[in-house]
C-alpha cells in the first residue's frame, strides 16, 4: 500500500517533501514510488497580499494539511517547523523531523545592513525581522513582502525594495547557494524552529508513527522542541518578535532567545543551559526574560 505524505505546494515545501520521501526510502530501502507525495494549497498559499498575523496567522500553513491527514487523505505531513503553530491539535503528533540545515536569515540585495541607503527600503512579513532590522536600522523603512523565494526575488530585481531577507536553509534547499549573505546569528537570532523540517502523523496511528520515526535527528528534533517550548511559555503569536536557538554539545542543551518591541526600539536577549530533556529550562528563561523586560517587549506576549 502507498504511503501518502502531504505537503504545501510552493516549490520549497515540494523540494522538502521528496527529501523526506527519499530519506524514508533509504531507511526502509523501499523503492521511493512507494511513497507518494501529495501537494495541497493552502490558506498561506493564495492569500499573498496580507500579513498572516492578520487573516490567522501560522494556522494558514496547516489547517488545510491536517483536516486532510485527520481525514486519512494522507498519512503523514511534511512542515517547515518554523511555520507551525506552538499549540498543536490533540490528533496530531509530531513524529520526527530532519537534520536542521543553516539557521541563518540572508541578507540579498546589500551585503549587510549598514549598506543599507538612509531611509532604505526593506521588505519582510516577519515581525522578528523586521525588529532585528530596525534595531540596528532605525530609519529603514519596513514593507510586506511576501510570497515564495521566486516572487520576492523578482520584487527585489524590479526595486520594490533595497534588500529582504530569506531562511539560508530555504535558499539552500533549492539550490540557491549563491543568493544572498548570511547574517550572523550575533547580529539577527534566527525563529524559532527556523532550518527544520518535521513530519506530523495522527496521534492515534502506530503504524505512520513507526514508519516515520526512522528518520529523526534526535538533535534537531530536541532542539526544536526546546525553541518550542519557550514560545508557548512566552504565549507568543504571529505579532511577537523573538527570535530563539538551541544548541546541544554533548548532554548539555543551550537555549539563546531575543525579544523585542516591534520598533526595535528595545530588546532583551538571556540564554540557559540545562539537559537535553530538562523540560522545565525554556519554561524557567521565558518567564525570567519577561519579568525583566521593558514594557514595550512585555505587553506583546500574552500570558
């Protein structure tokens, strides 16, 4: 019986969804025929023109995919981590994820944010971005920017705006290796979940949860739990500018976190270390960091 995993239909979420195929293949040294891949439109997919935050934020990225898995319409579902809800249907599970590619955000368009012109033009729908940037930038000029790599490419070619900014691990994935310059992590702390690639089965069906488990980082997969972990703590939604990294050496987990006011006009950034599985860690810094926040970072975060 085929095997059907569910994805977007964007040229990114399709390259990631034969690379999970693949991936499972070779695991279960099956012919990679036996998988087959099924792309679904979504919400996030047709609606271009509105920031997500304010037509239902990260939900436009899977509710479609997961009425189709609940419906048994697939059997898995393929997901960029970083564009999946921090509270998760019960029915749902997430059963393993990929080894995390680059966590960076590239800067295309100039080479670093002091090239940027006085007044510059910057596009981005992300509200982390468009932080990070007017923290170090406060006179640029922030636009929505959306749609997939392509689009916003051919935005930023025909001057719409002096520079954006796009997930290395994307760019990567599709074979752009040579589009744009990585921000260092000092300089913008990348989303939390950003690089990872998670694959999502029905709570109740053993057999998916078997099939696909073959295949997980164990490192990624306990790092992005953690930069999960300390978004629910925070209560943080689409409107909310973190930025969140977990890194493991060893037994030892380290989580890095930045939140900041929308104008970038504040931050505070703190880190915790703790065991790989110390599930109280992202907790413990949240609510250390919101207690010494200023008030314009605090009261973005609902508790």
């Amino acid at each position: 019986m085929t095997f059907k995993l569910g994805t977007r239909g964007s040229p990114l979420a399709l390259v990631q969804a034969h690379a999970t195929r693949d991936a499972l293949a070779l695991a279960h040294q099956i012919d990679p025929a036996e998988i087959e891949i099924v792309a679904i439109r979504t919400t996030g997919d047709r609606v271009q023109d509105r920031a997500l935050a304010e037509i239902g934020g990260k939900a436009l990225w899977t509710k479609e995919l997961d009425r189709a898995l609940c419906a048994h319409e697939i059997d898995a579902a393929v997901h960029s981590m970083k564009d999946v809800e921090t509270i998760r249907p019960t029915e749902i599970r997430i059963a393993a994820m990929l080894p995390r590619a680059d966590v960076r955000d590239r800067l295309v368009g100039i080479a670093s944010l002091a090239d940027l012109p006085a007044n510059g033009v910057v596009g981005t729908s992300s509200p982390r971005r468009a932080a990070q940037v007017l923290r170090h930038r406060s006179d640029a000029r922030i636009v929505l920017f959306r749609g997939n790599v392509d689009t916003r490419l051919s935005k930023l070619a025909a001057g719409e705006v002096d520079a954006t900014l796009l997930a290395a691990a994307g760019l990567i994935r599709l074979g752009r290796h040579e589009v744009g310059t990585a921000v260092p992590i000092d300089t913008m702390l990348p989303a939390p979940s950003q690089g990872a690639v998670g694959i999502e089965v029905r709570a109740d069906d053993d057999a998916a949860l078997a099939f696909v488990r073959v295949v997980d980082h164990a490192p990624t997969h306990q790092a992005v739990r953690a930069e999960r972990g300390f978004l629910a703590a925070l209560g943080a939604d689409c409107h909310s500018p973190v930025g969140a990294l977990a890194t493991i050496e060893g037994d030892v987990l380290t989580l890095r976190a930045q939140l900041l006011a929308q104008d970038g006009s504040a931050q505070i950034s703190d880190s915790g270390s703790g065991a790989i599985d110390d599930i109280d860690l992202p907790r413990a810094l949240a609510e250390a960091m919101l207690a010494r926040a200023p008030d314009s970072v605090a009261r973005l975060f609902a508790r």
